[in-house]
C-alpha cells in the first residue's frame, strides 16, 4: 500500500451502530478530519462469535478500509479488538491501528468500593487482551463482569429507552449495585447510548466510564505521530457505509447522532450468506 496521506479519511468500523459512539468523540476532538465510517450490520452482533470469525471479518474490513485510501484506522469494536487488534497490527504495520481496550485502568484507579463491573459481549470477555488487562490493573480489585445478553440487538434496533433494554441493564447492574459496585466500565462501543439508562439505574453515586474520549485523544496523538492530522480549513466530512441495510442505518442517524446523512450498502470483498445474515 502507498504511504497514508494527511488529506485522505480516518477509517472506522465496528459490528453495527456502536462505533457511531467512538465516531461522535472522535469528531469532538479533530473536527477538521474527513471519516469513513463501515457498520458491518450484516453480521452484527460481533460479540457471540467465535474470536477466529471475528478476526477473519475485522481483517476483510481493514482491507476494504485500506483501498479506500484511508490514513489510519479505529477498530471501534471491543469484540474486534480482542479477536484481532494485535494481529491487524501485526499484519498491515504501515497503517496507524487504534484499538479499544476496556477501562479497567481508570477504573481501578477511580473506585473508592473496590468493586467495579464490566459491562461487555463474550466476544470481549474471551479475549487475550481482556485477561491481560485485568492481571495488569485490577489487582486488589473486586471485578463483576455480565455479557448484556441481547443489548446490543436492542441499540441496533433504536430502542436505547426501551422497556426490554431497561430490563435488561436493571438485570447486569442490580447484582453488582448489592455487591458494592461504584464504577462501571463499558466494554462495548454500542454501550455509550444508553448511559442515561445505566446512570438512572445505578444513581449518582456510581460512576459510568465512557471510552470514547480517550479513544479519539489516542486518535489525535497518533496522528500527530506520523504527521497525518488534515490540513484542511473545511469542516470534516463523514461518509457511511454498510454491509445491512441503508435505510435502517440511516434512521438510527437521527435517533443515535442527531443527524441526517446519506448511507452506502457496501460488501467488504467476502459473499454474505443467508446463514450469517440471520
């Protein structure tokens, strides 16, 4: 591949909606930067797949991200990183990769109970980097951890208010609240929408950590590495694409975003069964 261009898009991809959550921080952050964003919708939700698949999916997609001349890449997916940050690293190391890694650091650091919960998809919780990251930082800490079955169909869906997904985040959250709980991490990207929810749950005095900040300033820093940030005086541009369905992902613009935007159906280059469609 050519050398990334300062002009071309920051790529950014996840299973569906959630990465939207990384993207909105990411625009706060580098206004000035042109984005490309890749919901692979027709095989959300990452996080029940076998790590192998999901690494097989998230390498298709950097591909795809990279004939698209794009200068670095966010892997806005927690289930992606685990299953593949490391070897996307390993294999395209002339593109800048920034992965997600779930906040057990600040969180350890933060709590004042002890006990913190993480909040994430199998997917996230069978990965080398999810067990790297409790050894490193949560020694001396109480970590609760619950999957969430189902919330990520509920966001997909639009419904982050919804009666299901109330019971849902009520069913993670009450154990660990009778437990000590004070801090929650969120370990999935699509888990930032329904903050409100969470915070109404727990109440004031349980702090919600929200990747996304840290993941655009991580963004901002290696791009100012390797001399990528955009010179441009224009307000960035976001162009989305979708292995699902366009219309679906553009209504959930408005909801999630507060925004309209034009939706492009893409495939990454692998031929999309009914089996994984369903």
């Amino acid at each position: 591949m050519s050398s990334p261009r300062p002009d071309a898009p920051i790529g950014i991809f996840d299973s569906g909606v959630g990465g939207l959550s990384i993207l909105r921080a990411i625009r706060q952050q580098l206004p000035d930067e042109d984005i490309l964003y890749l919901a692979d919708q027709a095989h959300v939700p990452y996080g029940l797949r076998s790590l192998l698949e999901v690494r097989a999916f998230s390498t298709g997609i950097t591909r795809y991200l990279l004939e698209q001349d794009v200068k670095l890449i966010v892997v806005a997916c927690n289930a992606a990183s685990a299953a593949a940050l490391r070897y996307l690293r390993a294999t395209f190391p002339d593109i800048p990769t920034v992965g997600m890694e779930p906040a057990v650091k600040p969180a350890a650091e933060q709590t004042n109970s002890g006990v913190v919960g993480v909040l994430a998809t199998p997917a996230t919780f069978q990965g080398e980097l999810y067990a790297s990251v409790i050894e490193r930082f949560a020694q001396g800490v109480t970590v609760l951890q619950h999957t969430c079955p189902g919330l990520v169909d509920e966001i997909e869906a639009g419904r982050v208010n919804g009666v299901e997904t109330r019971r849902i985040l009520e069913h993670a959250v009450q154990p660990m609240l009778a437990q000590g709980l004070d801090t929650v991490v969120l370990g999935c990207t699509h888990y930032p929408f329904v903050i409100p929810l969470i915070q109404e749950i727990v109440g004031t005095d349980v702090r919600v950590i929200d990747p996304a900040p840290a993941i655009a300033r991580q963004t901002a820093r290696l791009l100012d590495q390797f001399e990528l940030r955009s010179t441009s005086s224009d307000a960035g541009k976001t162009r989305y694409l979708t292995t699902g369905n366009p219309i679906m992902f553009a209504s959930l613009l408005d909801g999630l975003l507060g925004e309209s935007g034009e939706v492009w159906q893409v495939s990454w280059g692998k031929e999309i069964t009914a089996d994984e469609r369903g």
